[in-house]
C-alpha cells in the first residue's frame, strides 16, 4: 500500500495533499505554481511511494462542467500517459474541499462519543474516522476498518480504547454495506436548514451515489437518537415511503378542499 496523492488544481496555483503510506491519515503537503506542477508530481514520486493519483473534478452544483475542465483534462491524459504504473483518478470535488474544511474544523464535535453511545444502544462499531470503502456487486459499497485501527476509538480525554475488549466482540464488526451518509455540523444561524425533509441530498462515493443527511447540531441535542432516527427514515424511504412528501401532500390536499369550499 503506497501514499496517495490528491490535486487540487488552480490556474496559477495548485495545492497538494498526501496520505500517510497506510492511507489512514491524509494532510496537506503543498502548494506550488501551476506551471512547475507536473515537474513536482514528478520529483515527489521518484522518492515518495505513491500508488494512486486522485485529481479534483471541479463540477458546478447543478452538475455541469466547471471552466478549469478545459486544463484539468489534458492535465489527466499527460499524468496517465507519464505515470502508467499510477491509478490516476477525476474526483467530484463539489463537496469534498467543503467537507474536508469542515472534517478540520469540527473535529472534536462529538462523533467518537456518539459512537460509544450508540454502542451501549447495541449498535456495532465498524471503523472511527479511518474507513475503506470498496465497491462490490454493480452499486454496492463495503466499509470496512484498516486493520492497524481495527476496533480502537479515540475518546478526547480519555485516550485509545478498545471497544471490542471493553464491550465484548458483540459491539464490534468487520465490515458492512454502506447506504447512508450523515454529515455532522455546527449550528449556524447563518445557514437555511431544510426542515421538511423533501430535498434529496447524495454524495458520489466511487462512483455511486449515497443518501446523505446533514445534521446540524448545537449543545443538548442527542446526537445518537438523532442518527437512529436518521437511518430509520433513509430505510423506509428505500422502501418506498416517504413522510415529508405524505405530509406535504396533506397539507396541499387540506388547503386545496378549503379553497373550494369557499
């Protein structure tokens, strides 16, 4: 297993990151002019152990070409005609640079108690923050946890524990299917949270898209109920139901029988 390298390209200027050679723990490696990158992608793999080079999409939100495609591209074909030996990989980047922003910001927002929590509520830990994803069966994903990590989770404070030797192996499991991703947040009074529930949010993981809720949080909320609730409704709505769609019908329905009975 080798590092892997991400590219996040500018016209002028472009910022790189790496993974550690485990691929567990990813940061910032550096930001370099545009025109000597492909100089540096080189210099850096000739010493470094570098498997798979993974370069921003940069997509509009409503899915379009972003303007930059007209460089990243022909970008792309030199990387592949130069690297062979390299998995070189376009990855949406819509919400990653957000999401990676806010996965910096907001580390310590509750996530690994929430995890213990859920737990002592008989759910099983798979993975804390470190998971492999792979994809099996046409549109299927599987997460698993590197084994190095395999059944630890940091609690701040307290340190590493070993969920499966403090629960027993019953709260402990290697690998499951992955059909939904919630995303964690701050409160900000500043954003417009949807309250109903009808706007469809998905995430692309390998190519397959993912339900996605975002969550935003503040003091006193039980995040753990929250998350079981969360993956009731995603269940029920893959099964074909859907309760903010049913209610706003029903109140479409009502306002629709007294307006004609005016």
């Amino acid at each position: 297993m080798g590092r892997i390298l991400a590219i996040d390209y500018g016209v002028k200027r472009t910022g790189l990151a790496v993974s550690d050679p485990l691929q567990i723990i990813a940061g910032a490696l550096e930001t370099v002019e545009t025109k000597q990158l492909e100089r540096y992608i080189a210099d850096y793999c000739s010493k470094e152990d570098v498997t798979t080079i993974v370069v921003g999409k940069p997509s509009q939100m409503n899915g379009e070409k972003s303007e930059t495609m007209r460089y990243i591209e022909p970008l792309v074909g030199r990387l592949r005609h130069n690297f062979p030996d390299k998995e070189i990989v376009m990855y949406d980047e819509r919400f990653t640079s957000v999401m990676a922003q806010r996965t910096i910001r907001e580390s310590g927002i509750g996530k690994s108690e929430t995890a213990i929590e859920l737990i002592k509520r008989g759910h099983r830990l798979i993975a804390d923050d470190a998971v492999e994803i792979r994809r099996v069966a046409g549109d299927t994903l599987i997460g698993t946890s590197p084994e190095l990590v395999r059944n630890y989770v940091e609690l701040r404070g307290i340190g590493i524990i070993n969920v499966a030797k403090l629960y027993g192996m019953g709260a402990v499991k290697k690998e499951n299917e992955i059909d939904l991703v919630v995303n964690i947040v701050p409160w900000n009074t500043q954003e417009v949270y949807d309250r109903l529930g009808l706007e469809d949010q998905h995430i692309d993981i390998l190519g397959v898209r993912v339900p996605m809720y975002t969550i935003p949080i503040t003091p006193g909320r039980n995040l753990a109920v929250i998350l079981e609730v969360a993956a009731m409704n995603n269940r029920q709505r893959t099964m074909g139901y859907n309760s903010a769609r049913e209610f706003t019908e029903q109140i479409n329905r009502r306002f629709e029988e007294s307006q004609g009975s005016r």
